[in-house]
C-alpha cells in the first residue's frame, strides 16, 4: 500500500506492506533513534508523535501515518535544542536506551500542559520507563524543558 506523510518536516512516499509497524518503517528509513523494546506498547521507548500525540510506534501500523504529520526524536531534537539540553544538563539519561522516548513524551507534554507541576509530569511521563536513573534526572531534565525559554 502507499503511505505518504510528513516526516520531521519532510514529505514521504513510501509503499508498505499492509501489517507494516510504524517503528520498522521508521527505522528502515534510517531513523534509529526510534527503537524497538517490549513490542507491546508499554514502554516508550518507540514514543514518536503522530500529530500532536505520542504514540506507540511499535504497535502502530505504517498505514495509519498516511496524511500525517510524524516527528521522531531526530526531527524533534533538531527542532528544539532546548530539549536536549536539558537532558545533558540534568543527565536525564544513563544507557540512553529510553532517552529517544523519553525526550519526545517531553516534548508533548510541553505542547499539551507547557506549566505542568511536578506531579504533572510524573504522570505524563509514566508511559517511559528506564532501567537506569531512576528517574529523578529525568523528571528534573522534563521539568527544566519546560521551564525553559
């Protein structure tokens, strides 16, 4: 089937198979940053936006991207250098395994609440998790995002 979409600002044409996942199209267009872990959503680590919303790449079909608009970390971080700064900054990031996900999962946040308290994000982010930090450096990383300029 044909998809096309915006891609971190640019148009695709692509044609995929029609059980195609949104993470192996993602990837096989050289897109690594967005990865695949648990394969069932729960996670975050393949966290891309779909529109405005975070999705679940390894569980959304290729198809469903047709006509959208879909950033990946790599689009995002170029886009808004203030995100990865904050994540150097606060060393939000260990192994950098969950860091992609993490980072687009802020990234909405700051679309969908840009003054969201602590426990805001707490819960937005709980969608993303991370074997290494514990997560303090992270929520400190999102909550200077958002905070910042």
């Amino acid at each position: 089937m044909k998809v096309s979409f915006r891609l971190n600002g640019g148009q695709v044409d692509v044609d995929v198979r029609s059980d195609a996942l949104l993470v192996d199209l993602l990837r096989g267009l050289g897109l690594t940053g967005t990865k695949e872990t648990c394969g069932v959503g729960s996670c975050g680590v393949c966290t891309v936006l779909v529109g405005s919303d975070p999705v679940s790449s390894c569980l959304y079909l290729a198809g469903c991207a047709d006509s959208a608009d879909v950033w990946t970390v790599e689009g995002l971080t170029d886009l808004e250098p203030a995100l990865v700064d904050a994540f150097v900054q606060h060393e939000g990031m260990q192994c950098g395994m969950c860091t992609p996900g993490a980072e687009v999962a802020a990234y909405a946040l700051r679309g969908q609440m840009p003054s969201a308290e602590t426990d805001e994000v707490r819960t937005f982010m709980s969608g993303n998790l991370c074997r290494c930090t514990g997560y303090a450096s992270i929520l400190a990383a999102v909550k200077a995002y958002l905070d910042a300029p």
